[in-house]
C-alpha cells in the first residue's frame, strides 16, 4: 500500500503472534530504495516482502539502504536472507549491533544469566527452566547479518529527495530508532509507538539503565518533532502523536499505581507482583514467553517506583525484595 508518494507500507506475516503483521516500509526514489524493517525469517515472510515489493516494480537489488529499527526478530530476522540478493548497506544502531552475538550467535551464556535473573527476581525453581528457555523457539527466525553502517542518533540518511534523521529512541529496545522525515513530518516509528498497545519496556540482565526512564525521556525526544503522520511498525498509520503519547505515558502511570496497591504494604518480590498484575488474560493462561516478559516488565515498573522514592530495595538470601517505603 502506497501510504504517501514513494512510501510503501508492506505487511509481513507473522503467524502465530497476537500482532499478526510487522511492517516494512519502502522508500523509493531516482537513487534508489531504502527498506525499513524487514520480518522474520521464514519461507512466507521472504515470499510476501519479494511480492509486495514486485508489485510497485522493484526488486531486492534495487535497495541501496535497509535501516533496522531494532533487532528484535520480527524487525531484524529477514535480514541475512534478504542480502544474499542485494548490495545494499544495511544500518543498525550500535547498540542494536552489540546485541547480536549475545542473543543469536552465542546465546548460552546469556540464558544462563536469564535463569539467575529469574531467580533473584523471585521466579520459584519448577518454573524457571521454561520461562528461561521461552525465546529458544524464535531464535530460528533469525539470519544474523552484521551492519555495514553503524549510527547513534543524530545523523542523516539522505536518498533522492528523503531526508531521514536517525532518532535514538531507547525504551522497547536499548538501541531502538526511528526514522524523521521532517519536510512531510512523517515519523517511521518501530515499535517505539504503535496506536493499539502499548510497546513492552523489559529490565532485564542486559539493561544498561533502567528502560522504562529510558523509554519515557524518548517519547519527550520525539514530541519535539511536527508530526502528522506515525508509521509504525505495527498496525495503521495514525497521527495525532502528543495525544498517543499521553495515552502511553499515563498508561504507565495507572501500572505503576496498581502494582504498588498489590504490595498491599507487604515486602514481596518482582515476581510475586507480575503473578498479581493484570495482564490480557490470566497467569495460567500466559505462554511462557509472555510471562517472562510479564515479569521484565514489572521490573522496570518497581525500579522507577524504587528511583522516585515510592519502594525500598533488599537482597536477601540471593532474592532481591521490594518492600512499600
Ligand atoms: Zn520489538
Ligand atoms: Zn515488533
């Protein structure tokens, strides 16, 4: 779908997650195109992009750039299969570049820290082995392809007439970015702003900080931009950004009040409070993988509401306690 002159919007199945599509973005122009996400690695996902990208008359060796948001496998995974059939340069942010040999290359060690992560967190021991090995499964929608060009925010992707800034926008991811086109005032958002849900914030053995702070300075970064149109990595263009992000940030707000209620002036631990937490269905019906994320979750919430003064932190016997201050 044409979203805007040269602008494609591409969905790419992803069967079997609630969000059902990733979106690709297609810039063209006389210099060449630039791709903008890609899917996960599958047979169908290669099929549907090479399709929909031959259906406005280009093909894989036209891309001169493909940009990465984040490398999350349903943005990043295509990518190694994708460029075996282009010259294109592809850019990542840096901190996005340190994460693959950790998550797709040599991932043992960092399971074993996920398991000691759990842990201390609370998660009790028949429980962890599956919630630890809860993202063994899409390691195999990923093809690792290293960047050719590394960005940190700040510089400018110019093709044709587009002129894209790179913003650093961590959060969802700790080197998550999106695409500014300031002359249409068109945001390429990833998953840093989605209209429906609002994007996982995960502390985890990898937080360089606390995400979630991180996630909330960069909504501020983006406001600062005119916007009125947001492509997001999932679901429909939308516009009207300062109100979604209201929405996002009062969201965490209304989280953040009702896991401290949960405490009901108890000391409990991270995972106690996920357990108690409302998510879109009951504990017990969670996968596996969502309840890891439930509990990485959490986690980023407690630690802000221990950084504003509202929770106390111990270690005790190897667990680590929050207790209402
Ligand atoms: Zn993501
Ligand atoms: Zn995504």
């Amino acid at each position: 779908m044409e979203v805007l002159p040269n602008i494609h919007q591409f969905r790419i199945p992803i069967p079997d997650n609630p969000l059902g599509f990733i979106n690709a973005y297609l810039i063209t122009t006389r210099d060449g195109c630039l791709l903008i996400d890609t899917g996960w690695n599958t047979p169908q996902a290669f099929d549907s992009l090479q399709q929909q990208m031959a259906d406005v008359g280009v093909t894989l060796a036209d891309l001169r750039y493909i940009a990465i948001t984040h490398v999350h496998p349903d943005h990043y995974g295509l990518v190694g299969r994708i460029e075996k059939h282009t010259n294109a340069r592809l850019i990542i942010h840096e901190i996005e570049r340190l994460l693959l040999y950790s998550r797709y290359v040599n991932y043992q060690p960092l399971l074993d820290d996920m398991d000691q992560w759990l842990e201390v967190n609370g998660v009790p021991a028949e429980d962890r082995p599956a919630l630890q090995l809860a993202s063994m499964e899409i390691l195999g929608l990923v093809e690792v392809a290293m960047p050719d060009h590394v960005v940190h925010g700040g510089e400018h992707l110019v093709l044709g007439d587009f002129d894209l800034e790179i913003l650093w926008t961590p959060g969802h991811s700790p080197g998550h970015i999106c695409l500014y086109d300031a002359s249409r005032q068109v945001l390429f958002a990833g998953d840093h702003l989605l209209e429906k849900i609002t994007p996982n914030v995960s502390m985890t053995s990898q937080s360089i900080s606390n995400p979630l702070v991180d996630y909330l300075k960069s909504l501020h970064q983006v406001a600062r931009c005119p916007v009125q149109t947001i492509l997001p990595g999932h679901g429909k263009p939308f516009g009207n950004l300062l109100g979604r992000m209201e929405e996002i940030r009062q969201h965490h707000e209304r989280r953040m009040e009702e896991m401290l209620a949960l405490f009901q002036g108890q000391t409990q631990t991270a995972y106690e409070i996920a357990r108690a937490t409302t998510w879109y269905t009951s504990w017990e019906n969670l996968p596996y993988y969502s309840r890891r994320m439930a509990v990485t979750e959490t986690l980023s919430h407690l630690e802000l509401l221990l950084a504003q003064g509202a929770l106390l932190k111990t270690t005790r016997n190897g667990i680590v306690w929050y207790t209402p201050a």
